[in-house]
C-alpha cells in the first residue's frame, strides 16, 4: 500500500477509536476509579467498615487531605511544565517554623499568613531562577533546596519545635463537632476553592496554556515566542506560594512550627499529581485529577490506621503506589506514542 495515501475509512476509526478509548479512560477516569476501589476495599472489612464509613471518619480524611492538596496545586504546574521539585515538604517546614516564631513575636495573624505564604513564594523563586537562569537540572536544584530549606528551618528555630501562641491560625485547621461530617474546617473550603481557581487558570488563560506548551516541547514553544525562561520563574514561584500556603495550614494543624515535620511530603504530593494523570514528561495533567489522588493518598493512609497497620507498613504501602503511579505513567505514554 502507498504510504501516501490515506487508510481506508474501516481501519482508521478503529484504531484511533480503541487508542482514544483506555487513553481516555486511563487519564480521565482513571483517578475516579482508583478512589472507588480504595474506598470499596476497606468498606468490604468488616472489622474497618464499622469506624471507616462514617462522616466524622471522612471528615477527618478531608482534613488531612488539605496539606497534600494543597501542595498539588503547585506541583501539577510543575510537573506539567516538565519539572518537578523535591523540596516542598522541607518548604512546608520551614513556612510553618517561620509563621509559628512571627506569632511569638506578636505580630498580627493576618500578616503572619501573608508572611507565610511569601516565604514559600521566596524559595519557589529560587528555585525556579536557578533552574532556569542557568538551565540546571530541577531534579537536582530541588534536591540541594531540600537539605537547605530544612537547616534553615532548624536554624531558625534552634533544632527545637516552636510553640506559637494561641491565635485565629489555629481555628484553620480545627475540627469542630467532630462527631459529624459539617461544618468542615475552613482550610478544606480553602483547598476546594483554590483547586477551582487554578482549574480555570490551567485551561482557561494564557498563562496555563504557556505551562503546557512548555511541557509539551520547551524548543517548540521558545519558537513560538514564550520566554521559557521567565515563564519557568514564574511557575516555581507561584507553585512556591501554594506550599507556604501548605506550610500555613500545617502550623494551623499542629499548633506549632516543626523543624522536622512533613519528612517525605513530596513523595505523597507527586504521587497525587501523577496518580490524577499527569505525566512526568510534562504536557498532561490537571487539577482535578490532582485533587482525587490527593484524597486517594489520605484514605489510604486513613484506612491503613483504621486496619491497625505499622508505621513501616504504611511506608511499604504508599511506597507500592508510588510505584504503581510511575507505571501507570509509562503504560500512558504507551498508548499515547
């Protein structure tokens, strides 16, 4: 057959049909899926099912979800643009050490959160200078902000845990009436309208389509006149932002600043990220999907409290998943090719 000329109309639907369908289904509906079937395995414990289908059980798997949802919001721009960075869960211990000794310093709540979130947008712009000021590596500039985030976390609070005074921060993250499913804390509405906002910036503005054209083909879009560079600055920044804003709501949750909390963050918020459908060579994502793996990761973690696992069985456990995100990942990328 001439390669020139066009597949008969009976081969070409097929093929692009049954590609379009498990590509569709595995971006698309894959995250959804994926929480029915955590959710439906420990509801078929019987000794789980008792304590694990309750609202109050829920509103705690919300609640924690927030820190890793948050957290996603920023990474999904980066994976998406090709990045990533490994710093975040030290960002987010360093915000809360930063905001807890603002507060013992008395400085009002509200500029302590504005403070806050600028401290993660400070290191974010670092971040994303270096990476794409002198076009090194995000793997390994996030890798060395890691270790310097958390010296300065411990520097600045003196290796101790910083104990803030009682103030509105607290009332973030609080669980009130704990018995049922509402009111919410507010820091759950927080993450729910911060994910809304960035869905419609992702596909609705420039600035999103910038981050995947980037992703998509860096050469390409420096062609179309983007400034990778500048574009690249940005996107650490803003992501920056929402990780102080992770680090706020961990301040708000543990009622002080830890220098040595949130040790493997990053792992649980790239899990989510790539669990939702974003693929770690950039280009595909988004927030939704995000989100779902975010909660994925809390009622895993919650379900696996609930069954009385151990500490290690937990790591073995989401260790499996993050695995099974990669390869999940790759089998997309398949598809797609």
């Amino acid at each position: 057959m001439n390669p020139a000329l066009p597949l008969p109309k009976t081969q070409t639907p097929v093929a692009v049909r049954k590609g379009f369908s498990l590509g569709w289904l595995l971006t698309t509906l894959g995250p959804f899926l994926g929480l029915l079937l955590v959710v439906g395995l420990f509801s078929a414990l019987p000794d789980v099912r008792p304590y694990f289908l309750t609202g109050a059980n829920f509103k705690i798997i919300f609640t924690q979800t927030v820190i890793v949802a948050i957290g996603a919001l920023g990474m999904t721009m980066i994976i998406i643009s090709g990045g990533i960075d490994l710093s975040v869960g030290s960002v987010v211990a360093l915000t809360s050490v930063v905001g807890a000794t603002l507060l013992l310093k008395n400085v009002p709540p509200l500029l302590v959160v504005l403070l806050t979130i600028l401290a993660g947008g400070l290191v974010g712009m670092l971040n994303g200078t270096v990476i794409a000021g002198f076009k090194m590596m995000p793997f390994i500039v996030t890798l060395g902000m890691m270790g310097i985030a958390r010296g300065a976390a411990k520097w600045l609070s003196n290796s101790q845990t910083v104990n803030a005074p009682e103030n509105a921060i607290n009332s973030i993250m609080a669980l009130n009436d704990p018995d049922h499913f509402f009111p919410l804390p507010p820091g759950v509405w927080i993450a729910i309208g911060l994910a809304c906002v960035m869905s419609i910036v992702m596909r609705r503005t420039v600035f999103g389509r910038y981050i995947f054209a980037i992703g998509s083909n860096e050469a390409a879009a420096r062609l179309c006149g983007i400034r990778v560079r500048w574009q690249k600055t940005i996107i650490y920044s803003v992501a920056g932002l929402f990780f102080g804003l992770a680090g706020l709501m961990q301040l708000s949750r543990l009622t002080q600043g830890d220098p040595t909390v949130a040790n493997g963050l990053e792992l649980d918020i790239i899990a989510a990220v790539v669990i939702g459908g974003a693929s770690l060579n950039g280009g595909i994502g988004g927030i939704l999907g995000s989100m779902i793996g975010a909660l994925i990761m809390a009622v895993l973690r919650n379900g696996s409290n609930q069954m009385g696992l151990q500490t290690y069985m937990q790591e073995i456990l989401i260790g499996l998943v993050i695995i099974f995100a990669v390869g999940l990942d790759k089998l997309r990328q398949r598809r797609r090719a």
